[in-house]
C-alpha cells in the first residue's frame, strides 16, 4: 500500500513546545534528569511545558523549582507497571488532550536524555502530514558504501541483516500476526520507527494519538497485545501514513556498532532488564 498523498498544512509559528511522558513509580527519577536536560537544551528560546502523567504528582510539584526555565504539568494517574505504561500511552494522552495546547508537541519515555542543543535543527512545518518520527537506533544502517564499511567490521550483523530480510522482508520487529491491529503486511513493511521519541505539530499529533488510542483499545478487548506494545502501533502508522523520518541521532543507544558514524541528540539511558514504570 502506498502512503496517502501529502496534505499541504497552514504553517504554524512555533512559540511553544510541550513534552509528553509517562513516569510512575521509579520511572519518576528518570524523568526528572530528562527534564533537567530539557532545561538546558530543549528550544531554549521557545515557551517549554513538560506534561509528566504520574503517580507521584506531589513530587513533581516539589521539583518545579529545579527548573530554569521549563515549566511542569503533571498529570495524576495510578501507578502502572510494565507493560501496561506503554500500552496505555496513547490512551492516557487522547484523555487528557486539552491540556496539550502548544504548537509543538514531542513525546519522551522518562528514560531519555536531551545531550545537544534542540530546536533549529527541526523544520515542523516541512513535516510530511505534521509528523515526525525516529528511525529505530537498533535498525539504522548507513547508506552505501558505508554500510560495506560496517559490515565487513561486523559480519554477524549483517548475516542478522539478511536474515531478518528473508523473514520479515525489512529490518525492525514487527508485529506480524494479523489478528494485531498493529499487524504490517510484508510487502509494507519499510523503515522501523521506535516508540521512545516522536512528535509533531498538535493536531496531527493529537489526531495520530487518537487513531493508535482507538486501535490499542480494540486490540486489548479482543485479548491482543502486540509484540512491541505502543511501538508496533507507531509502525503501524507509520506505514499507512506519511511522515518525516528523523535520524537514530534523536533516540541514540550507547554501544551500538551500526550507530558509530551519528552525533547523538537524545540518548536512551541503559536500565539492564528493568521492567518497572
């Protein structure tokens, strides 16, 4: 299936930024670095709100004076464990769109880390449909011929590479039975996008949450979970749909050998096998 064609949408001044995450129990300690991170690097020249869903709202309050200059909106919720924090991401987000009234919005997981000046290097309004997500740091390659270069340094990644094109017929972990609503058929299946950093102007943001909280709901009801939870939904999208694709600079991984050529914007903290939101 081939994308929808662009949509041509009114330019937006951005003069405000909001930030979306979820982070209960332990997960809240992970926040408060990416907001102080936020602080220092996230559009400092733009109105910044960091929208925090949490079972620890008090807290939040209570670190409002950490801040510059960043603001903090949390929002209360239960405390959620793994993996219903990622299921019900979209969910909580479509309940709660009213407070997300900035011109620019960005959802982090609580485990990222703002490493590099953000702002200038994003063009929102070149965004195909408004949108931009980030290619998955675990399935980003180089373009030829660096990927040779990368390949004969690592040959077993690249016999993983073309195993997974013979299964999947692309890299990434997609969610492959159909009785998903995040299923991808295989002749649709192109970049893998991950689930920690994406954004976009606000109405297609908040259209884009709408349509994955429906999808997401319908799923759990018929007892479906997808194999990568809010991720194989955002590829799901991703795949109907048009959208920028930003590079893995923006979800960065520490160690990964494929990623040794990018400068990291947004890094993604190393928990181990830590499960717990």
């Amino acid at each position: 299936m081939s994308h929808e064609p662009r949509t041509v949408l009114p330019t937006v001044d951005i003069n405000s930024v909001g930030v979306v995450t979820v982070a209960t129990n332990r997960y809240l300690e992970y926040w408060r670095d990416m907001a102080m991170s936020a602080d220092e690097h996230l559009f400092t020249d733009r109105t910044v709100v960091l929208h925090v869903f949490t079972d620890r709202e008090d807290e939040v309050r209570g670190m409002a004076g950490d801040f510059n200059r960043v603001t903090v909106n949390p929002i209360s919720i239960e405390a959620l464990k793994w993996p219903e924090a990622t299921l019900l991401r979209y969910s909580l987000i479509d309940e709660h769109r009213s407070d997300m009234d900035q011109d620019l919005l960005i959802h982090l997981d609580a485990d990222m880390r703002i490493v590099a000046d953000i702002g200038d290097d994003l063009h929102p309004n070149d965004w195909p449909g408004g949108l931009a997500l980030v290619r998955h740091p675990g399935f980003w390659r180089p373009n030829w011929p660096h990927r040779l270069s990368l390949y004969a340094r690592n040959p077993r990644l690249a016999t993983q590479d073309a195993i997974l094109r013979a299964q999947s017929g692309s890299r990434g972990a997609w969610e492959q039975r159909p009785e998903s609503r995040a299923y991808v058929p295989r002749n649709e299946r192109r970049v893998y996008v991950c689930g920690g950093t994406w954004m976009g102007l606000r109405d297609p943001f908040l259209s884009m949450v709408h349509e994955l909280s429906e999808r997401t709901k319908a799923d759990l009801i018929e007892g479906t979970i997808a194999v990568w939870h809010d991720e194989s939904h955002m590829n799901w999208y991703s795949s109907q749909h048009p959208t920028a694709l930003l590079s893995s600079e923006y979800c960065f991984a520490q160690g990964f050998a494929n990623l040794a050529g990018l400068d990291p914007k947004i890094l993604a903290v190393d928990k181990g096998d830590e499960r717990t939101r």
